[in-house]
C-alpha cells in the first residue's frame, strides 16, 4: 500500500513538473516583447575598443563597426602598449572613416584600456567590443532599441 502511494506520489510530481516547464517555456515564448526600430533618432553612440597586438584583427572589427550605418557613432581605440604594428594599422584606417579616435597608452591591461577610452566618450551611449569581434548588420540599433 505505501508503494502505491510513493509511486503516485512521484508521477505527480513528475507530471506536475513537467506540465509547469512546458507552460512556462510557452509563456515565455510567446509573449516575448518584440522590439522593432521604433527609433526615428538615435543618440550619439562611442563605442571603445582596447587593443593589444591585434594588427590582425582590428581592421575586421573596424569595418563591422563603420558598416553598421549607425548615425553619430565614434570608435575609440585604446593600443595598450602593443609590441605589433596595432597602432600603425589603426592610424591608417582612421585616415579612410573619420570617426576613429585613437589612443595610446602603456601597457597596464585590458581594464586599464577600458578605462583610458571613458575619458574620451562625450556621446550619451558608450558601449565595449574586443578588437577580434564582428558585429551584424544592424546589430547597433538593435541594441539601442532596448534602452528606453
């Protein structure tokens, strides 16, 4: 008779469980707040980079960045003491997209580099990208639809 009770026990559990994770996961799902690009205008976005020997990557991330379409955007690329060419590819670069900042600094890692860019955002949105990062179309605006 108590393993009757046990084993009905753990099937209602079990069920219950299972009926809970389903509603919720369907919840969830479908009422997922879907944001489109409300925005007519969008701030002034900096978005800081910190290199450190990334002379390979960082003309890709550039380009991701600058592809964007993004209105009132600036890049601001902190070099933290690179032993490669990092600094003489950015500057090339900042001489074909205007809205390349460019900072050099000693090496004193990646949070050190963070926080040398803040000195230099004067835009009301800022955001971080490592140098080896490509962003999709869009993928900027869609962020800032989020912020309110």
């Amino acid at each position: 008779m108590a393993n009757i009770i046990l084993d009905t026990l753990f099937y209602i559990v079990v069920y219950a469980s299972i009926f809970m994770s389903v509603f919720w996961f369907t919840t969830f799902l479908t009422a997922k707040k879907k944001v489109v690009n409300k925005r007519q205008v969008y701030p002034a976005l900096s978005i800081i980079i910190p290199t450190y020997n990334e002379a390979r990557s960082i003309p890709s991330c550039i380009k991701s960045l600058v592809m964007q379409k993004y209105p009132k955007l600036k890049l601001i690329v902190v070099n933290d003491g690179s032993t490669d060419n990092t600094g003489t590819v950015v500057k090339g670069l900042m001489k074909k997209y205007r809205n390349i900042a460019y900072v050099e600094k000693r090496n004193g890692g990646k949070g050190s580099a963070l926080n040398t860019g803040l000195k230099y955002v004067n835009t009301e949105l800022f955001g971080f990208i490592d140098a080896d990062t490509l962003l999709s179309a869009n993928a900027l605006k869609s962020m800032v639809n989020y912020i309110d």
